[in-house]
C-alpha cells in the first residue's frame, strides 16, 4: 500500500514539474488571456510550471490582453502584441520576435529574457517594451534584434 501511494505521488509531482506546453490560438472570438478557449490546450490556463507560445497563424499577428497577474515557466511571444492591465512574471526562459510588450503591471524575468528576429524577414527585428521589466537574481537580456526601451528597467 505504501508504495503504491508513493509510486502515486511521484507520478503526480513529475506530471507537475513537466508542465504543460499552451499555444495560443485566439478561438474564443476575445482577446482575453484569461479565456481558456484562447488556448490549446483549452482545459485549462497556463500557469507555474507551464510554458506558453503565442505566435500569429497569419501575418497579423495577435493581440492578448493580460489583465490580471500571470506566472510562467516560459514563454515565446512572435509577432504579436502583449497588453492590459496585469503583470507577467516569467520564471525561466522568455523569448520574444517582433513582439510588442506592455502590460500595465509590467514582465518579471527570473532567468532569460531573449529577444532575436523573425528569421528570414528583415523588417522583423524590433521588440519593443513599453512597460517595466525587472529583472531577478542572475537574469540576462541576451538580444540578436533590436529591443526598444519605452520604459525602465529593475534590476533585483
């Protein structure tokens, strides 16, 4: 019986410790992270322990409005837009292409935070972030495109 419990909960912890890997895909007609039809995997949201993609299907990229706080293990945003009211706290890895960044609560990056450019297209090098970033402990920026700065940096 014991070790059946223990086999249990060992099972259990390294299903949590993976994640989930989420792709977002806009289905639920909003644009509204907190939408869990937004996402596929579309039984739940990305949370701790989960990374997140949002790349655009189409050039128009897309538009998700973060208006509450969200953590992530990691998160890959391209040519897309980031905005609302919230905050993003990013535990391990951060990549961004072409991405526009600025939810009002700003983006905490506790380990990478990279930003490269659309492969293959020129005029897509530039992230630009418009809100505060703090970054923790031993954090990177590491930057193969242009990252523009519309507001401050922390650095913890």
């Amino acid at each position: 019986m014991t070790l059946v419990i223990a086999l249990a909960y060992f099972g259990a912890f390294s299903v949590f410790a993976n994640g989930t890997n989420y792709t977002w895909t806009g289905k639920a007609g909003n644009q509204d992270w907190f939408n869990v039809q937004n996402w596929s995997p579309s039984t739940s949201l990305p949370g701790p322990g989960d990374t997140a993609t949002i790349a655009p299907v189409n050039s128009s990229g897309f538009i998700v409005n973060v208006n509450s706080s969200v953590t992530l293990d990691g998160l890959t945003v391209i040519s897309s837009t980031l905005q609302g009211t919230g905050s993003l706290t990013v535990n391990q890895a951060m990549e961004c292409q072409n991405a526009a960044l600025s939810p009002a609560g700003g983006i905490s990056v506790y380990n990478t935070f990279t930003v490269d450019p659309v492969p293959n297209i020129p005029a897509y090098r530039t992230t630009t972030l418009s809100c505060p970033l703090t970054l923790h402990d031993n954090s990177t920026i590491s930057s193969n495109a242009t990252l523009q700065f519309g507001a401050g940096v922390n650095l913890l």
